[in-house]
C-alpha cells in the first residue's frame, strides 16, 4: 500500500471508515481534483528551491512544470512544494548557515505530508546536500533534479567565468586599464542565462557528486540550465520518481558506502571544490554510512584529476557538457583499477556502470585519459599535526609547489574584517616566508564558516611579483578560489582549537607530502597558552542562529547538527 493512502484511502477502499480520510478527500476535490486523478497513485512532491531572489535557480519555477509532465506520464499524482532558496550570491552572511535549515525542512516535509517519494530540484553550492540531507533522512524514494550550469559569460567574444573573471576584470577596472563602459558589458556578460556558476565550482561539483552517487539520472548534472535536453531530463525524472516508489528504492539502498567513495572519486577527478568534503561527509552521517575526510586523502593519492575545467583547467562547463559530459568522464576514470564500483545500485535500477559504459569523450582536450591526465594525482589532500587534531584541507593542485613543503613565522588575524583593515600595512612585517593565519571564521566562529580561506596577499608582496603565501584559517574557500590556503581547520579557534592559541611570530610547518600542519611551539608553552585562553562570547542570544550554535559540529563531521546526524527513532505521523 503507498504511504499516501494512509491520507486518502484508496480507490479500492474509498475510507476505509475514517472520518479523517473523508476529510482529506473533501479537501482534494476542494483543490480541483477528481478522486481517478489521484486516488491509488504514488503522489510525488517536487521540492523546489525556486525563488525571484536565486538567478541560478530561475527557470525552475518553469522546469517544475516538465517534471510533473513526466510524473502524470508515469501514472504518478505530482505536488509541487516551494522549500527555502539557499542563492550563494545574496544571502548573507553565508548560506551555508542555513543549508542544515533547508535539511530540516527538506525531511519534515516529506515527513508530515502525503508524500510516497520526491522529486529535489536545487543546483546552486548548498541546495543539493541539503536536499539530500533531507531527503536520507526522511527514507522516502527521491531523486535529484540538478538546475544545470549556466552558459558560458561573454564579453566582446571572450568566454567568461564565475568568479574567476568577477575578480580578474575587477583588477583591471581598478588599475584603469578599462572604463566603465567595459565593465557594465562585464556586468551584463559575467552571467547572461538562468543556471548555476559554470565553472568547477561547489554547484558544479555538488551536481556531479550527486549523479555519481547515482541519486541524479545519468548524463542529467552538466546539461545547460537552457538547453532543450534540461526539459527532457526533467521530465524523465518525474516520471523515474513514480517508479521509484513502485519499485521502493530508497536513499538508503543507493547512498552507500561504495557510492559515497565514487562521489569522493568523481569529485577529485573533477578538480572540484573543497565545499565536497564537508558535505559528503555530512550526507554519508545521515545515513550512518562511515566516511571521513581520511577516506578523501587515500582516494586522492590514486585518482587523477581529469576534467580540464576552470578553475584547475581552461574549459567551462558548457565545454564539458560537449564534451561528453560527467558521463565521459566517468568512463575514463572507470579506467583507473578501483576507482569506481560499477555494479552498485542506483535511482534508474541499473548498475552504475550503465551511466558510463557507452560514453564517448567528444572533446579529448576537456575530458583527459588517465595516460594524459591535468594531474596524476586528486587535488585534494587532508592534513593533521598539532595545529589541526581534527584535521584540515588543502587543494594542493591549485597551490603554488614550492610552498607545499614550508616552515615560516605566522601573522595572526583575529577576524576577516582586522585582516582587511590591516592586510597591505607594511608594519605587519610580512615577507614571502611569512604564513597568514586568520581564526574566527569557522563553523561557530563565521559564523557559518565563510569562503575567507583566500586571505589576500598584502600589495608590497603583489607589486614584487609574489603571487602566492602559505594561508591557514578554519574558514571555507569557494571552488573557483586558489592558492596554498589550508582550510577547515578543526576544532575551529572560536571552539577552542589549537588555532586560538597561535601567536605572530611562532614558526607554522606545512608539510603536505608528510600531510602535516604543526605548530613548532612547545607542548608546555601551548599547555600554559590554553589555560590563559578565554572563550569569545557566543555570536547569538537567540533565534536560528542560537539553535545553530548549539548544534553545529565542526567541518571534519560536516557542520551538521547533532541531533540531525544521529541516527534513533522519529516517529512517523499517524495521519488517521
Ligand atoms: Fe549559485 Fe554560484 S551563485 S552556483
Ligand atoms: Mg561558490
């Protein structure tokens, strides 16, 4: 029997007796449905992050329309619910502080109304994992529907990319090497169709790892937002979702541990973004599926990055769809002994192989062989030492090398606004050796760990041609940042981490061949250090952030609550 009926009755048994079924079908014919519309039929709720504020997400209000064409296709009774936007551009102070906020609201919707399974429309950095966050949890079949990148930006006939080239054409308006009439063209070229960031960052990442987990259609996460084939691919799903429920294949027969390690695999052979680690170790909690940012670094010493897409490559997603797409890439990286395992299950009931065995690389330039790959190892490599006992992170790949093994004094900043202030002073002393430490910026400290992770280089060093500095902070970085910035640093300096307790002056090993980060001060010196230590006063009094605060765990456990990531009883509704 559909867990709806429990709502409704079935046609068979219109009541089944129940006063409180009667009423529910009073109430849909109220809404202008015949009893043979819905009545006996999985009802499928489109969860949709839609809204007048998220341009990345605009033409899903519209795209709801074509997976409900696909749900009444397949005998399926769709019901579109609008759920919380997370736009990574407007809302502040990061929406990662809201992205457990969206979990929530994912799961108890699913839980509380008449709903057999779901159809997760989100694309933009943080609407995926959450959504699937909620939706694991709320054991419901679903499937995602990734909003697509948007096309490649274009200014007088050059191919522009998010964030990279915000920043880049920024520097050239404030050097006065163009006007302001070439930067409104940059304004209006930058980003020019609906659709999420079209270079590798967390959305783009995000929508692979969700397709490589096998919770997305194949071939469904790099389709351009406005490309006909996006319409095909909506409507497909919403009709997969009704045989989905039909077939009970729930999150948790598809997000299982192998998937998780080929999402980790897929990711790194993107060159995708360090937002990743956080997020699939968040989603693998909620199914207590073991996962760790240790499970990253083994799998990024024998995966190679393979998508030649900015900002580790040159190409934009738009290229990468061309050229065959994640599916392509899949297939390559198929190649690798252990990579991936081809015969789990995922949302289509075909083995995961069937996503990739029959692609074909249009583009060999975009989407690499491992023979010719952009880099023979994962970008990403997870770091421990005194200074990080929960661990921390860096994409190496996009750091400068002869920094990747350095010792140098740290100059500390207490918060990104001191680091602004005081960044280009010259008194702070700072030489190429020098490391940058900024705290306060974790998951408590952000609050909501913002992309800080970049520290600026001071405008001395610039104007010297110094390109690169060992940067560590307990913030995040955005996926189209680079440079040697260790990331994540947990526990976090606001939590008590053993960051709170640097001083400027005490020398800073990195060594990420030996993927340590340590704190060359003595342990008796760091003893007294911390029993002088007082800890900041909390950032809210009340409301979310309040309930935020009391819950967030740190990035090594994936900043989710903790009494979201257990597992233990939830009483389903009794909706008679
Ligand atoms: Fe939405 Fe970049 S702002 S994906
Ligand atoms: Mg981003």
């Amino acid at each position: 029997m559909l867990r709806s009926a429990a709502w409704f009755g079935d046609s068979e048994d219109p009541t089944g007796g129940r006063l409180r079924a009667f009423s529910h079908r009073s109430r849909m014919r109220q809404l202008g449905y015949l009893p043979e519309e819905h009545l006996g039929k999985p009802v499928i709720a489109i969860l949709n992050t839609w809204s007048d504020i998220n341009p990345c997400h605009m033409h899903l209000r519209e795209r709801a329309e074509q997976v409900k064409r696909g749900v009444w296709q397949a005998g399926g009774f769709p019901l579109e619910f609008p759920v919380s936007t997370l736009s990574e551009t407007f809302q502040k102070p990061t929406p990662m502080l809201y992205r457990n906020l969206l979990a929530m609201e994912t799961e108890e919707l699913l839980r509380s109304y008449p709903v057999d399974g779901a159809v997760l429309m989100g694309g933009c950095d943080k609407t995926v994992p959450a959504l699937l966050m909620g939706a694991a949890s709320a054991g419901l079949p679903a499937l995602v529907v990734p909003s697509g990148p948007m096309l490649r930006g274009n200014y007088r006939g050059r191919a522009l990319g998010s964030g990279t080239d915000l920043w880049a054409y920024w520097d050239e308006y404030r050097a006065g090497r163009i006007g302001e009439c070439e930067l409104s063209q940059v304004e209006c070229g930058l980003a020019r169709s609906p659709g999420h960031c079209m270079t590798m960052g967390t959305a783009s990442t995000m929508t692979a790892a969700a397709e490589a987990l096998g919770m997305a259609l194949p071939g469904s996460s790099s389709i351009p937002a406005v490309d006909s084939g996006h319409h095909r691919m909506a409507s497909a799903s919403g009709a997969r979702a009704v045989e989905l429920v039909r077939e009970r294949l729930t999150p948790d027969r598809i997000m299982t541990r192998e998937a998780f390690e080929d999402a980790a695999a897929t990711v790194l052979a993107l060159g995708g973004s360090t937002n990743a680690l956080i997020h699939l170790v968040a989603m693998a909690g909620r199914l207590g599926v073991p996962f760790s940012l240790e499970d990253f670094d083994e799998i990024g010493r024998r995966v190679p990055v393979l998508a030649d897409v900015r900002p580790v490559g040159a190409a934009l997603m738009e290229d990468f769809h061309y050229a065959g797409g994640l599916p392509a890439l899949l297939r390559q990286l198929a190649e690798v002994p252990g990579a991936l395992h081809p015969d789990r299950t995922t949302v289509t009931g075909a083995p995961f192989s069937s996503y990739y065995a029959a692609a074909e690389t249009h583009d060999p330039q975009v989407i690499r062989t491992p023979q010719d790959p952009v880099s023979s190892e994962g970008g990403v490599a997870v770091l421990h030492g005194n200074l990080a006992p929960g661990g921390a992170v860096i994409k190496h790949l996009a750091a400068a090398p002869e920094l990747l093994t350095h010792t140098g004094p740290a100059v500390v900043f207490d918060s990104y606004q001191e680091l602004q202030r005081t960044i280009d002073d010259p008194a702070l002393g700072i030489t190429e050796d020098s490391v940058l430490v900024l705290r306060g910026a974790g998951p408590l400290g952000g609050p909501g760990m913002p992309e800080y992770g970049m520290l600026p280089i001071p405008a001395h060093l610039l104007e010297r041609g110094v390109k690169d500095l060992v940067r560590i902070s307990d913030a995040r970085m955005s996926g189209t940042s680079y440079g040697t910035c260790v990331l994540h640093v947990a526990p976090e300096s606001h939590a008590g981490g053993p960051l709170a307790l640097v001083r400027t002056g005490d020398p800073v090993t990195l060594d990420v061949p030996a993927r340590l980060l340590q704190l060359e001060v003595a342990a008796e010196e760091l003893e007294r250090r911390r029993a002088a230590w007082q800890p900041p006063e909390p950032r809210f009094e009340r409301g979310y952030g309040a309930l935020y605060s009391e819950h967030i765990t740190q990035a090594d456990q994936g900043c989710d609550f903790d009494f979201l990531a257990r597992q233990g009883n939830n009483p389903a509704p009794d909706p008679s």
